[in-house]
C-alpha cells in the first residue's frame, strides 16, 4: 500500500540544480545508445476511448486524459482497474501548489493512504513531463507507487525519467488549473466520478443546493410562549 506522500516532488523542483547537472550527464551517455521511440499523444478525444480517462470534478468541468500504454502499460491498467472499480469517485486533490502540480488519488485526503493491491515497479520513461502530463505519485522507493497521481500545471523536466509518466491531459486544461490549490486546500477539488470513456458514463448531476427556509417576519413578532 502506498504509505506516503510525493514529499520529494518539492524537492526535485526546489533543489534542481544537483539534479540537472546529474540528467545532463545522463542526456550525454544516452546519446551514444540507440534513441528509444515512443508514440505521440493523440488529441483526438474520439478515438480510441478504451484509453481516455474521463475525470468529472466538483467544480463543474469534465477533463478528458489520454492513457498511453506504451508509456507505462502496468500504471495504465491500475488506473483503469481502480477506476472501474470506482476507486476515485469522491476523492479530492490533496496537494495543490501553484505553478507546479495537483496531486490526487488518495482516498483519505492525507497523502498517506492508496489502494489494496500492491504497490507497482516503475515504468520511468523519456516522455518529458509538459504542462497537462499525468504521472504517477511514489514514495521514496521508486517501486511504491499506488494509486496517487498528480497533474503538471507547467513544464517540470527535473521530473523526468523519476516518476512514472503514463498520460496526458487532451481536453479541459482550464478544468485543471480551476482546481483549488493548498497544502491541504481548504475547500478541496474532489473527483465526482472517474471513468474510461469506452464504457459510456454520463457526467454526474450536481446535487440541488438546499435552500435554507424563509423566517417569515410575522413570526419574528410573535409574543414568546411563557
């Protein structure tokens, strides 16, 4: 089970510099290998719908992701299998920073749960995490992810090829960066309902707000009971 939060997300962004001399190295001894290619996003939110996860939020706006397999098989499947399991239904984004990423998929909202199926090795790939990249939340270990994932708001490349990208978001980026921010927010974003969007779920209607009842004036006036 996944047991804690992305504390080193932060890190990674704030103490790039160590990190960025040590990927530039990486960068100069991969050059000589054979370049590994891998396939591009499809925008299209109509095609192939067995690989658009649908995520509609409580704050109104359906945001439509493209899973890509090729990236992250394993991690594509666990997000598929706890969605229609419906895993994330009502759970929040927990961790939300401005500029950086919102983190999700925790169901009790403190960063330290997951689900029961055990923790996945990690499917570290080249594809660069952009604004709008989905990937998979860890602990230090880099086999512990679980079912937390964040999404990037601006281009983090200090990312890469350290957490698991395995999506991108193709509709809505406006739904994203609606999302309330905070560490916890106060008034928190949840997931209504996740869903695949080959199996056809209609967005959720939002529950009717209760009108508090009217205190009629003659009854202000009224004599006290004695």
């Amino acid at each position: 089970m996944f047991k804690t939060t992305l504390a080193s997300i932060a890190s990674l962004a704030v103490l790039a510099m160590p990190l960025a001399v040590q990927a530039q190295d990486d960068d100069v001894e991969e050059a000589t290998e054979t370049p590994r290619t891998f396939p591009p996003v499809n925008f299209n939110i109509g095609e192939d719908p067995e690989n658009v996860w649908l995520l509609d939020l409580s704050n109104g706006e359906r945001v439509a992701i493209r899973l890509m397999p090729e990236w992250a098989p394993s991690h594509v499947e666990r997000i598929k299998n706890l969605t229609r399991q419906g895993f994330y239904d009502g759970v929040v984004f927990h961790r939300v920073i401005e500029g950086f990423m919102a983190q999700g998929g925790d169901p009790t909202g403190t960063g330290q749960g997951g689900s029961q199926l055990p923790d996945l090795e990690e499917e570290f790939n080249a594809m660069p995490h952009v604004r709008g990249t989905v990937s998979m939340a860890r602990a230090a270990d880099e086999n512990s992810a679980n079912s937390q994932f964040f999404i990037v708001f601006y281009p983090r490349f200090s990312l890469d090829k350290r957490y698991t990208n395995f999506g991108r978001v193709i509709s809505n980026i406006a739904g994203v960066d609606a999302i309330n921010r905070g560490e916890p927010p106060v008034d928190p974003t949840r997931i209504l309902q996740a869903s695949v969007a080959s199996d056809g779920k209609a967005e959720p209607v939002p529950a009717p707000v209760e009108e508090e009842e009217e205190i009629k004036a003659d009854l202000l006036n009224a004599p006290l009971e004695e």
